[in-house]
C-alpha cells in the first residue's frame, strides 16, 4: 500500500539540533482549500506550530499563496482578504495559546504591480487590515521560453515585466509607502531583478528561493552549466546593496533532485550534500546580514521534513560564528521585515 506524504517524512525523524538557536522562518504559507490542495489540504497555525520538532522558531514571516481572496467587490481588492485572513491567524498565536512563537509578525501578500499608481488604495488597504504586520507584496514574474516550466498559479508570464513602466510605477509607489518587495522569478531572470533594484535603491527587495534555479524539462541535466550561469548573474545581483536573499525553496520538485519520488525522503545530511554549494555561495556573495533561511512550508513539505530541514542549515553553517549565524537565522529577516515591534 502507498504510503501517504505524512507517512512518507515520518520514515526519517530527527532531534533538533541547537535547539536554543533563535529563529525567524523568512517565508511559509497557510490556507485552507479544502481537497484542491492534496497532499496538505489545511495548514493553519496549529498545522504549521506542529511542525517545529524541537527548534526553536520565534518568529515567521507569511508569503501570498492565493489564500482566502475576498469573493466580492473590485478585482484589485480582493487579494486584501488574504491579508485579513492571515492577520486572524497571527491574532490567534500571540494569544499564546500555540506557544512563544509570533506566527505571521511579517506579513508579504499581493497586489497587481501592473495598477502603477492606482495600486496605492490597495497597498493601503492591505496596511489597515495588518496593522504592524503588513511588510510587502510578492509579485511572480516567472517567464520562460518553454510554458511547461511556468508555475501554474502564476499572476503573470511575460518577459521583462520588471522593466515595464507601469509596473516600475507600481513599485515606486511600494517604495514610497516605505515597504518591501518579493521577488519571485526563474534564474534566468535575475539580470531584470538587477536593474530594476539599480532603479530603486531606496527599495528594499527580497530574491526568494535562491534566485529561482531550474533542472526540469530542458533545464534537466545542465545544474553545473546552471550553477555558473546563477553564481555569474547573483554576483552582479549582490552588487546592489538593497536586495536581501531568502536561503530556501531547493526541496521544490522543479529544483529537479527528484526526493518526492524516492521511498523515503532526504536525511539532513542528503539534503547539505546536494544542497550545500547553492546554499554557501549565497551567503559569499551577499553575506550572512544580507541572507535569511526559509522553510518555504508547506510547499516544499513534498519533499522534506521540516525539522529535518532546520537541521541541514544549523549543519551547512556549522563553521559560521555564533553572529553570522545569528543574522542567518534570525536577525536579517528580523531587519529586512521591521519584525522587532511585532514580536
């Protein structure tokens, strides 16, 4: 009989290492859409506080995932119930009823950048439904030559969307209001991130999931051929000293190491021997202040146990000082996401 994907991480258990070592997962979702979302069809703050097995998380920051949009009223308003959803969730643990941590003290949701200037009323809607914790938007820009590559729910598939004027207008207005932005894009397209961060540099803009890397459909078979191109395209990125980098996402199947298929899943030294160079030349080129670990749960869920995974970053850093480590795990995302009066 098949194991279900619960059953399937439960093969591999692992104590938490470090457990005393503070941190700030930069990025995890929560929803509820009942059976469109098999294998995790409800993730909640009780469903994501279940996860910590012994780490010590204090914090965390909530990433969009198209979760609870309004039903009603003007289409641009709607992705604003999503921030209202998850503004109950963060009420729900500080009651400290579910334990220390301050779920969702940051909150990143979307907008529709292509509004330009008329995004402003929908940025300051998303403000007055998350007061203290509304930090920024994320806006997925993935485009690629091959349509199969694209994620499926992404807003947009264009290319150079982060040159267009309408959209750049749109960002100004974010950078105005003094919030970040949430890069979503493929590798490929971190030169566009680039210039856009050169443009606005009193921005702060976060590169999630390692700059988005690839090794599916074409790109299968090409990670060394990728790995120059990324390191080659990152190091002009990190020239720009207003982006920060979420450390995180590489257990998505679409990183094409394949664990979601195997009979059981990765240990944590799997994961830092597959992992780690990715992982390293972030932190070299950016440097522990600029970078932010990430849990990416409960999508990357498929593939890895969350405490599991926490334990693959204490082990990949293990040669860091005790603060370079602490920025990693805690005090960037802390920074990047104004989270200390939240918490």
């Amino acid at each position: 009989m098949e194991l279900s994907r619960i059953d399937w991480l439960a093969q591999v258990h692992e104590d938490a290492l470090e457990p005393d070592l503070p941190i700030c997962d930069s990025h995890h979702h929560l929803w509820d859409r009942r059976a469109n979302q098999a294998p995790f069809e409800n993730y909640l703050v009780r469903e994501y506080l279940a996860e910590f097995g012994g780490h010590r998380l204090v914090a965390s920051v909530f990433a969009d995932c198209n979760s609870m949009y309004r039903a009603r009223g003007p289409e641009e308003m709607k992705p604003v119930g999503e921030t209202e959803f998850v503004q109950g969730m963060a009420a729900m643990a500080a009651s400290g009823l579910y334990g220390d941590c301050a779920v969702a003290a940051g909150i990143v949701a979307y907008a529709d950048l292509s509004l330009g200037t008329r995004i402003a009323p929908v940025l300051e809607a998303h403000v007055a439904a998350a007061p203290g914790r509304f930090r920024g938007i994320r806006f997925g820009t993935h485009w690629d030559a091959d349509p199969s590559v694209r994620p499926g729910r992404s807003h947009h598939a264009a290319p150079n969307m982060l040159g267009d004027a309408g959209i750049r207008a749109g960002l100004a207005c974010l950078a105005r209001m003094g919030l970040c932005f949430d890069a979503s894009l493929f590798f490929h397209q971190i030169p566009e991130l680039t210039a856009l961060a050169r443009a606005l540099p009193g921005m702060t803009i976060v590169l999630g999931h390692l700059g988005g890397l690839l090794n599916i459909g074409p790109y299968a078979g090409r990670k060394d051929e990728i790995f120059a191109h990324w390191k080659k395209d990152l190091a002009e990125l990190a020239t720009c000293p207003n982006v920060v980098v979420k450390l995180g996402g590489m257990a998505n199947p679409r990183f094409g190491f394949g664990w979601q298929n195997e009979k059981r899943p990765p240990t944590s030294d799997q994961f830092v021997a597959a992992t780690r160079r990715y992982f390293l030349t972030a932190i070299e080129l950016f440097g522990p202040h600029r970078c932010m670990f990430e849990s990416n749960y409960p999508v990357d869920k498929v593939s890895i146990a969350f405490a599991v995974l926490w334990n693959a970053y204490k082990k990949m850093t293990a040669d860091f000082s005790p603060a370079e480590r602490a920025e990693l795990f805690c005090g960037t995302a802390m920074r990047a996401y104004c989270l200390s009066a939240a918490i």
